[in-house]
C-alpha cells in the first residue's frame, strides 16, 4: 500500500441507490453523507497522505434546487459533527471549489476548521464543493497571466497555482456506482493516477471495499511512460533529456 499517497474519490450513485429503494433521491445523500467518516477514517488507518473527496461539481449546480440544498445542508451537517474528530485525528482539512456562493454560516464553519487545523500534520483531507477540474485550471492560469503578463507558464506554476499545491499528484482515483468517466475532477493532478472503478453505490461502499482495492492497485505496475518500472539504471527524466538531446544533435538517426 506504501506507494498510494493520495487517492480521489467520486461518490457517486447516490440518487440510483434510492431509486432501487423506491425511495427520494435525497434519501441516498443522506446514507451516503453517514459512508463519508468511515472512509476517512480508513484513510487515517491506512497512513495515506491525502484523501480528495468529490461532493459537488460544477455541473452539480444543475440540479433541482431541492437537492442543491439538501446537499449543502448534509455538508454544513458533516463539519459539525466531524469538526471535533477532525481536530483530535491531527488531520488538516480543505475545501476546494468555488465555495463563494455557499450559505455564509457554512463558509464561516469552513474558514474555522480550515484554520484549527492548518498546523496538523496527518492525513489531508480535502472536500470538493462546487469543485470542477477545468475551473481549477483557468483559475490557475489567469492567476499567472495576471501576476506575470507575457511569461510562459511552466508545470511548475500551474502545480504550485492548484487550490491545494500540496496534496500533488492523484495516485488512485476511485469512482464508486458504475460510471467509468471522471466528471470534470481533478483533471491536471489525474494526469497519471490508477482508475479504480466499483459498480458499489456510494451508500453501501464499505471500510473494507477501500482496503480491498487499496491492496489490489497496489499490485499495479505503474510505468508513467517508461517500458517498466525496474528498468534502466538512471532516473526516468534523465533518460528522457538524454535522448532527446541525441535526437537533436543527430546522434540517432532514422532508424
Ligand atoms: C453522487 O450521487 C452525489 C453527487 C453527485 C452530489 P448522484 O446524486 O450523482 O447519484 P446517481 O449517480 O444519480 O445515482
Ligand atoms: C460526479 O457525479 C460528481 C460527484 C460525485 C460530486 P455526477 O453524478 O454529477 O456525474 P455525471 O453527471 O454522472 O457525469
Ligand atoms: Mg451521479
């Protein structure tokens, strides 16, 4: 498991989970907003680095507004029920997204528990709320263009320029209730991550299911682009400059 650092989550099949129990959408929110301390729970357990949970895209926003709502009540629900374990697991919490448009008491709770955690140094947990991957990027970038007009941008700014620069790169994105696509999440920091996807609806997804796949992608050989983890030597990138300069030079020609 030692090398899964930070897994993403999309929870979803939520509304299909109480559709199949006759019962309202918002039912399935509410059993999925009681999975969500299990799961980070487990990821406290397991000594991940971070945790990025998606709990409202962008796109989200066009939903009955009954469901908007109810979805920004379970959130305001979960900080104050969890704000207390939250602190006393040393975990640091963030949300991303454009949170502006949220009820101001819930973005008061935000701002609070951001702040009684900004020193912990155990599993960083991150909500994504009226998150989307493109919107993250174009912030990013007019970030830059602004600061530094004429200058080209590196990967370097656009990393340090994310909403939460540290948690880095995604190592697994789990996406529960049998979509295989990824909804706008995470786009630049999914560059490279496993895909891991369960037909499990978020309501019954389990502490178990998580260690389970965590185990499984853990056996994944993961290349990023080289023909295979042990091969070479050197270090990926030095090999890369290296052939690429001898292409340049032509060193090697056609072959
Ligand atoms: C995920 O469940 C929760 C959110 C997107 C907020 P859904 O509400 O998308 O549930 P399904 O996919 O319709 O079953
Ligand atoms: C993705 O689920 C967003 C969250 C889980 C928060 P959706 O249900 O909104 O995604 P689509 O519409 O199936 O792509
Ligand atoms: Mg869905």
């Amino acid at each position: 498991m030692s090398k899964i650092k930070h897994v993403a989550i999309i929870m979803d099949g939520n509304g299909r989970w109480a559709n199949q129990r006759l019962r309202p959408r918002i039912w399935g929110h509410v059993r999925g907003s009681a999975v969500v301390s299990q799961i980070v729970q487990a990821a406290n357990d397991f000594d991940l680095k971070a945790l990025t949970l998606y709990a409202f895209s962008t796109e989200n926003w066009s939903r009955p507004l009954e469901e908007v709502s109810t979805l920004f009540k379970l959130l305001k629900k979960f900080l104050e029920k969890e704000k207390k374990r939250i602190i006393e697991n040393n975990i640091k919490f963030k949300v991303i997204g454009e949170i502006e448009n949220l009820p101001k008491q819930t973005i008061n709770l935000i701002n609070e528990i951001e702040s009684l955690t900004s020193n912990a140094t155990g599993l960083n947990l991150t909500f994504a709320f009226s998150y989307g991957g493109r919107a993250e990027i174009l912030r990013a970038v007019n970030n830059f263009t602004t600061q530094n007009p004429g200058k080209a941008l590196t990967e370097q700014d656009i990393n340090s320029l994310m909403y939460r620069p540290e948690t880095g790169d995604v190592d697994l994105m789990i996406r529960t209730g049998g979509e295989h696509r990824v909804s706008n999440f995470l786009l630049w920091q999914m560059a490279y991550s496993e895909l891991y996807f369960t037909p499990t609806k978020w309501p019954d997804f389990t502490y178990n299911e998580f260690e389970k796949i965590l185990e499984k992608v853990a056996n994944r050989e993961r290349r990023f682009g080289n023909v295979s983890s042990q091969s070479g030597l050197i270090d990926s990138s030095e090999r890369a400059e290296a052939n690429r300069t001898n292409f340049m030079k032509g060193t090697i020609t056609d072959v």
